[in-house]
C-alpha cells in the first residue's frame, strides 16, 4: 500500500478479540478471502466468511469449492485475485449493485447459515448417529 501510495484507504488491525471485531468488519467495503488453490481450501470454510457474511460484508475469494458452497455464489468468487479485485471495483462503482450484494449476503447468512438455524439440524443428527439410525449423509446446510 506505502509503493502505491494507497496508504490512507487501508487499515491493517492483526488480530481482533470479539465482540470488537464484528464492529470493524461491518464497516468492511469487501470481505477478502486469501485461501490459495490448495486441496483442503477446498474442504474447509474459513471462518472469517461466516463473520463477513454476518456483518452483511461481502466475500470476495477464489472459487475454492467451499467458500462457493458456503455463500452460495454470492460475492466475488474469480480464478485469480486479479479478477477478483476488476469485479471488487466494478461492484464497487455501481453502488446499487453493491448495496445489494450486500444485503443478499446478510439475507443469506440468516435465511440458511445462522447457528440458529443449523444447530436444530445438528442436534438431530447427533440424536439421529445416538439412537444407531445415522443416513448415509446428514446435510447441515442447504
């Protein structure tokens, strides 16, 4: 940022004890996602998407099959990080877009991501594997 001279539009914190956290991230312009292509990037989410999506934030990443299938394609998901900041700024530019992008990602973390709602599902899969009549798969998210 210093070589760019972008040094003013970036604030780098480390890291960040919650609740304080959550009070940064809503004020995120875009939730980037710095997973490589490596093989577990694709099998596991980064919990950081789960917190941008509750703050109503965006997620921009690579199109690691896990964060697609988290958020359900909504964000910025590219082959290169080039790509993904070209659509950060065009999404960014059209402020109807964006504000929208925003508010289908929170609509989304709390129509089908929330812990209010996945830990019913949960529950019964654990009463479910107890009881000895486990499926075969147990969809936690649809």
């Amino acid at each position: 940022t210093r070589e760019k001279g972008l040094d003013r539009h970036f604030r780098f914190f480390g890291y960040v004890e919650l609740p304080d956290a959550f009070e940064l991230i809503k004020n995120f312009d875009f939730g980037v996602v710095t997973w490589g292509y490596l093989a577990k990037n694709h099998l596991h989410t980064a919990m950081k998407i789960m917190d941008y999506m509750c703050c109503a934030v965006s997620v921009c990443s690579l199109r690691l099959k896990e964060q697609v299938q988290s958020t359900q394609n909504i964000g910025i998901h590219a082959d290169t990080f080039a790509q993904i900041a070209t659509g950060m700024i065009h999404v960014f530019q059209q402020r109807a877009e964006y504000e929208l992008l925003r508010e289908e990602t929170l609509n989304h973390f709390n129509r089908v991501l929330s812990w209010e709602l996945q830990s019913q599902k949960l529950i019964d899969a654990y009463g479910s594997l107890l009881n000895g009549n486990a499926p075969n798969t147990l969809p936690l998210a649809e």
